[in-house]
C-alpha cells in the first residue's frame, strides 16, 4: 500500500485518524490511548490491530508507538488538516486568486499563515485595502516590503531608513523607463536598500504583521490582502522575503544594465 493509499485509510475512519493524532507526541500506554480516543474499546482495539497490520502503529510491553511510517502519515494528515483549517477562513479568496505564483516550498507552508484576515474594498469604501497598508506601514519604524506594481501611496508609506528593505518587480522599473514622461528617482530613498527582480506578488512584513497580496486567476491585480499577527505567519513573510532578497538584483547595478 502507498503512502497516499495510507494516508486515505487512516483519514476515512474517525477512530484511526484521532489514535494517530493521539500518538503524534509520543507513545501511550493502552489505558491512556483508550481514554484518550472517543470510541467504544472494540472500536479502538479494531482500529490498532488494523493500524499495527499496515506497519503504521506497534505495539509495546504497555502500549503503542507509531512506526516511522506512521510518524510521516501523522505530519501528512496534520499538514491537510492545518491546510483545511486555512481554506475554511475565506474559501472563496482561494478559489480565485493564484497561489502558484509563490514558491512551493511556500505554499506548503500557507497554514502557517494560521490566525489572518482578509480586508477587501466594499462599494463605500473601496480604498480600504490601501488605506490598511498604508496606515500599518506608516505605523512602523521599519519594514520589508515587496512590491510588483508601483503604487504612489505605498511608496510614500515606506520607512527610509537602514533597516527597511524593498523589492520591486523588474516590470515596474522598466516600464517608468520607459516612460519619456516619467523621472525614476533612483533617489528616494536615502537609507532604504532597494533591488530588483521578477515577482508577481506583494509582501510587507514587520515585527507585529504580515501582508500577502496574491494576483486573481485571471491575472487581475486585485484590491484584497490577507492579514495575520500570528509569530508564524511572520516569520513565513520573513523566510519569504529572505529568498527573493538573495537573488534579487541591486537596483543600481539593474539600472546600469539597463
């Protein structure tokens, strides 16, 4: 049997999924599994012998403990659960916007999002995604920030200073060079380090928040932001901005390229 045929199995039964979830932090003794698992003792008996049958439980002297197999089963079934718990908050902002733009090494870790909001604009107060970056970004004394399109406020809003960093997308650069009519003020931060690289998203994180901005299916550049305070959301932004940073071009060194 596979892994994912694993998986299934212990996922369509109640009683075996929560006796490996009971087992993920260690091993217990069987009067403790029993207490532990809301199901009559044949039930639970039934389900370890079945388990134990399929290498993912063994049995001990006093107890149970799951195998090695069973311990990758257990972090899969979290890791769907936490990613369930994810879809619930706003399932349709997953249904239309485009999560394959970020790496997959990240959108495995989505759930770490964990406790977020997402603040959309209404008919009487459009600009009320905006209006939350800006406030929270002008709010902080530093901040790292990515961003795909140029946006005046935003970029009014952003921190100059030596421990606030900014990624722009290589299209928004060139597009203003372009643009007879628009002067790139390579200038305008002092302190700020800016680079450039491909990206079709937008980020900014700080010490007490994060912001997401994903793109709609259709390429659409969409008003919505997801919102979360959570440490590990956080720190999801952090990694985030740390893997586009490493590769990210320095905007001096684009501009002279270009």
């Amino acid at each position: 049997m596979g892994v994912e045929s694993l998986i299934q199995y212990v996922r369509t039964s109640s009683v075996r999924t929560d006796i490996i979830g009971s087992l993920c932090p260690g091993a217990k003794a069987t009067n403790e599994l029993l207490s532990a698992v809301t199901a009559s003792e044949s039930a639970i008996y039934d389900a370890l012998s079945n388990l134990e049958g399929r290498g993912l439980v063994t049995s001990m002297d006093d107890g149970w403990q799951l195998t090695g197999t069973g311990r990758l089963v257990a972090d899969t079934i979290h890791r769907q659960q936490r990613l369930e718990e994810l879809f619930a908050v706003a399932p349709q902002y997953w249904e239309s916007h485009d999560t394959s733009v970020l790496p997959q090494p990240f959108r495995c870790r989505l759930p770490e999002l964990d406790e977020y909001t997402v603040i959309r604009g209404t008919q009487t107060d459009i600009n009320r995604p905006v209006r939350e970056v800006v406030t929270r970004v002008e709010n902080v004394s530093n901040c790292d920030a990515v961003s795909p399109v140029y946006h005046p406020e935003y970029e009014a809003a952003m921190p100059d200073n030596a421990d606030s960093r900014l990624i722009v997308s290589c299209a928004v650069v060139d597009e203003m060079l372009g643009k007879e009519s628009v002067s790139l003020d390579t200038a305008r931060y002092e302190e700020t380090i800016v680079r450039v690289t491909p990206v079709p998203y937008a980020l900014a994180v700080a010490d007490d928040w994060m912001i997401l901005t994903l793109p709609e299916l259709d390429g659409a550049w969409p008003s919505a932001k997801i919102i979360s305070e959570a440490d590990s959301a956080i720190l999801w932004a952090r990694d985030l901005f740390t893997h586009l940073w490493e590769d990210a071009t320095p905007i001096e060194t684009y501009l002279a390229d270009h």
